[in-house]
C-alpha cells in the first residue's frame, strides 16, 4: 500500500505561530487560539498557514482537487511538546488550522525529535486520512524559517516538516514461521473475473507464528517513535472473504472458506497502552484442521502522536485517536493482491489449497 509517497517527501508547513511566553509554567500556554488560513499547493506537499489577517489574495483554492484526491491523505495534526507543555492542532483539507501554546524561548528550544520517550522537545505531523483516520505518513520537524534545523525561537514565525509515509504490503510485509507462500486464481464461473492473489499456505495441527512489518520509508527509529499504543491492537477475521474489481465486489464461495468459528488469530504484541508502536506486529494462528479451505484476516492498532489528552485542556484540543491498518477503510478487509497499492487482508490456507476457487458476485 502506498500511503503517501515513495520515500520521504518535504512538506512545508509554514506555521505563523501563536507565541507563547517565555516565561515559566504559568504563562507558557497560550490562551488565545491563533486561527489561519491553510494554502495548499504542489500536489498537497506543501502547506502554508497564515496567522490571523488571512491569507493572501493570490491564494489557491480550497477545493479539493482530483490531484489532492489521489493523494490519500486529507487529514492532519501536529504536535508539540516540551517538559510536559503540550500544543495540538489538526485539521482538514479546506480548513483554517489554530495552533497555541508551543514553547519557545529567545535562545531557542531543539523540537528535532519525534521520540515520545526523549526529554527534550519534540515535533511530529501526522498525515491520513479523514473518513477513519488511518494513520498514513510521519513528519518530523527539519527547518525552522527555511533554514536547516529544528531550533524554534520567540522570533521564528515558519517551520518545515519531512514526512515519510508508511507503506504496507503482504508481498514483502508479511512472513510466516511454517509453511509456504504460493499463489491462487479466484475466478467466477462465467469467467467474467479472473484474478490471481498470493496466498500463505499453512500445515495442519501445528501453532505457526507470523510478522507482519509496516514499512516507514526512511530510518525507522527516526519515526516510528512518534507513534504511541492507545488500545491493544485486534485481528480482524474477515468471514467474507474477496476483492473489488471494476466497481464490483466479488466473494470466495462459502464451499471454499474455513469455518471461521474454529479459527483463532491473535495479535502477540502492540498490546499494551501508552507504549510505542512496535511496526512488526505479530500474530499466532492456532492449528488447523480443515485442509484446503481459506481463510484471510485483517487488523488494526489504535494510536496516538506523542502523547495523549480524552479532552480538551487550557485551549489544547483532544489527541485524535489514529489507526495502524494494512490498507484503507473498506479496503483493508479486500485481499491484498500484492502490488504494493492498496494494501489488505492476507489471504491464507490450511494444507492442500486447490489451484483455483470460485467468487460470485457479493
């Protein structure tokens, strides 16, 4: 699944800031909510937000274009924190953003880390979606008044974000402990839809253990620890099992499913709250016993930037609560055919799996 973009791309995020004092703890959060207007241009890379006054008069549409369509994400929200002094702010395409209270100070505090756990400043935006709030690339602070760095002064009026998208897949994403990857056709009768999709091949009466890695495209230690556990992550068992083509959905017929109430997946680790997201997730799938038939599976991991707040405090807004999926809403519960594009379920077997199953329209 491709989230944003091959590798890391700049995105400017030209933030007229609402100042906050430089004096300690009392007056360090701003009251006041510094409402702008956003820009979008290039494609949606860049955004420029303008502090009160608006915009000028040259600014680009709102709308929301094919182009910015295409590119997935239409949500965001950047985070701040410093010592325990916290700024929030998310929005949408065609929004106004108001972002307060980020701590600076004359000589300057470092926000150059996206680690939860660091003690010095940090930064992080996060890009996704807005209909289900999948979690689809990270920024990490790398300019400040378009110089290189992150070193963010009472006198800094705008700052740059990298933001590298986090990609899914099963062709290279997905391993299992025994057994094999293989590929099946799932085809109609009619021979209206043929299509062939990679499918893991598992032994019978044995506990196999499985990974699936979600991918940030840069260096993950930079990134992935931005991301905090809200909830234990779940598996989704999908008991329609299929795929969309031209604007249809078509199922594996029940002759060819496991029972799904004998099935038991479960996710081993990302379970534990307020810990950093681990990106290999890992599963346990139970013995099986019914050769040939398939079965596939999906599954999310709520999260968070940074740190958490349930409710809005001193004019901080709420933590939007973001997931970890292999692919969007709906189709993170299709089968992922394995080209990388838009993720899915992973399609698996007990022993034995015919070389072609039937679908039918849903």
């Amino acid at each position: 699944m491709k989230h944003l973009s091959d590798g890391v791309c700049s995105v400017l995020l030209i933030c007229f800031i609402t100042c906050c004092a430089v004096q300690p703890p009392d007056s360090v959060i701003d009251s006041g909510l510094g409402f702008t207007d956003v820009v979008y241009s290039n494609g949606g890379r860049t955004l420029t937000i303008y502090l009160e006054g608006g915009a000028p008069e040259t600014k680009e549409s709102r709308a929301l274009s094919s182009g910015m369509a295409q590119m997935s994400h239409d949500f965001y929200e950047v985070v701040f924190e410093y010592e325990g002094y916290a700024a929030r702010a998310s929005w949408e395409l065609g929004q106004a953003v108001g972002i307060s209270g980020v701590y600076r100070t004359d000589a300057g505090v470092d926000y150059s880390t996206v680690n939860a756990g660091a003690p010095a400043g940090k930064a992080v935006l996060f890009a996704g979606t807005k209909a289900d709030k999948t979690l689809l690339g990270i920024g990490r602070l790398v300019a400040a008044d378009g110089e290189s760095g992150a070193l963010i002064t009472t006198s800094t009026r705008s700052i740059t974000f990298e933001v590298a998208a986090l990609s899914a897949g099963v062709d290279s994403g997905f391993t299992i402990s025994h057994g094999n990857a293989d590929f099946v056709l799932l085809e109609d009768t009619d021979n209206t839809v043929s299509k062939e999709f990679p499918v893991f091949v598992l032994p019978l009466d044995q506990e196999i253990t499985a990974v699936y890695t979600i991918d940030v495209n840069a260096d993950i230690s930079d990134y992935i620890n931005a991301v905090k556990i809200r909830e234990p992550g779940k598996v989704i068992l999908n008991e329609e099992t299929g795929f969309r083509h031209n604007g249809k959905r078509w199922l594996v017929e029940d002759e060819f499913l496991y029972d799904y109430a004998s099935l038991s997946v479960s996710m081993i680790n990302n379970d534990t709250d307020n810990e950093v997201f681990n990106n290999e997730i890992e599963f346990t799938i139970d013995e099986l016993d019914d050769q040939g038939k398939v079965f596939s599976f999906s599954f999310e991991v709520p999260v968070y930037a940074i740190n958490y707040s349930e409710n809005s405090n001193n004019g901080i807004p709420k933590s939007i609560d973001w997931f970890i999926r292999p692919g969007f809403v709906p189709f993170c519960y299709d089968l992922d055919d394995g080209n990388k594009e838009y993720g899915g379920s992973v399609l698996l077997s007990a022993a034995g799996i015919s070389n072609s199953i039937t679908v039918s329209l849903e």
